[in-house]
C-alpha cells in the first residue's frame, strides 16, 4: 500500500485484506515523526479495525455483526454483496473480510510507536498506535537503554530490542533482491518481533 497515494480507503483495504488466512497484521507507519504533525486512521480505517477485532456469528443474510454504538444496525433486507449503508464508498470484498477476522476470533493489529523522539514526537498523537484495536510496541537498545529515537507515551503496550547508538548492533533480517541486512533500525523493527511472537504463541495455542 506504501507504493503510491495512500487514501482511506487504501488504508482500509489493506487493515481488512483476507482476514481469515492473515491472523496477524503488522505496521511500521503513521504520520510525519516531525513532533508537530497529529493525524490517524480516518473513517473507513477505524471500521476496518474495528470490524477485523469483533468477533461474528451467522445470522440474518448470513452475516451478523456485533456494531460498535454510533453504528447503524444491520437491516433484514440488507444485502451483503452491496455493502451496508455506511460502507458504500469502499468495496464489498473490504466489508466481508473484515467482517469475519480470524475465523470470527477477531484480527490483531501490531504497530510500531514511532521514531520521533529526537523532534519532541509524541505517540499519542499517532492515531493508528495510540488506538484501542493496535499493540503499540516500542524499542530498547541491546544494553536495555532508551535508543534516541523513542517516543514515550501511554499506549505503548510492549518493547523489544532494536538499534541504539552508532556503536550499538541494528537488527540483521532479509532485504531487498533477496539480500539480508545487518542494518535494520528503529521501532519499524520492533513491531514485526512482536508479530513473531504472537504468531508463535498462536501457534502454540
């Protein structure tokens, strides 16, 4: 989604894309880390993130949803290839995907904190990690310190290791044109660890 003009909608569709074969998303972006910049997901996002975490039963037309409070209840003759009355500006494939996370068991939404912390960013005023519905991990360095580029707010829920001062090891993982890279940096690293591991304990159980 990152190859071209990222809108709502594109937003959307990637938070709700094939949610019962993809138990686990993770994300390394948001706004500007510039430490001026206070932005979020918009309308059709937060309902791909809403609806990917809700649980789903069978029901009328198929599809039963539990509706978050501002929402407008599903009617009998509601048609599901059509979308409902508030989603018709984005696709029907986006509503019944998101609809049905993990097999009803609800999607989990990882997200990087942010790399700001040098400009004065604060990660509450990133609406995607700062949001009830994402993990919000952060980063440490490989000596336990605060690496410069932290962002420390309340929504951070958990940390991992990642890159710290010049002196200090970054993270080897793969690359580009099948290549591996010593070099990776900052919390874009960490919330993919934190993937792993709830993938691994899903596995588990």
């Amino acid at each position: 989604m990152l190859d071209g003009d990222v809108t709502d909608v594109v937003e959307a569709k990637s938070l709700g894309i094939r949610p019962n074969y993809i138990d686990i998303y993770s994300a390394s972006w948001g706004p500007d880390d510039d430490g001026k910049t206070v932005d979020g997901p918009g309308r059709l996002a937060k309902q791909a993130f809403e609806y990917g975490i809700k649980k789903v039963i069978s029901g009328i037309c198929g599809l039963n949803a539990v509706t978050a409070g501002k929402m407008a209840p599903l009617k009998p003759k509601w048609n599901p290839e059509a979308g409902p009355p508030w989603f018709q500006d984005t696709t029907t494939a986006l509503w019944r995907d998101t609809l049905k996370g993990r097999q009803g068991l609800g999607s989990i939404f990882v997200w990087a904190s942010g790399n700001g912390g040098r400009e004065g960013d604060h990660c509450s005023c990133d609406g995607y990690t700062n949001s009830i519905y994402t993990i919000s991990v952060s980063s440490t360095t490989e000596n336990g310190h605060k690496p410069w580029y932290l962002e420390e707010c309340a929504s951070t829920l958990a940390t991992t290791y990642s890159s710290g001062a010049f002196y200090e090891r970054k993270i080897v993982t793969t690359d580009l044109r099948q290549r591996c890279t010593d070099g990776h940096t900052g919390t874009s690293v960490s919330a993919p660890m934190v993937a792993g591991i709830i993938a691994l304990a899903l596995e588990a159980k």
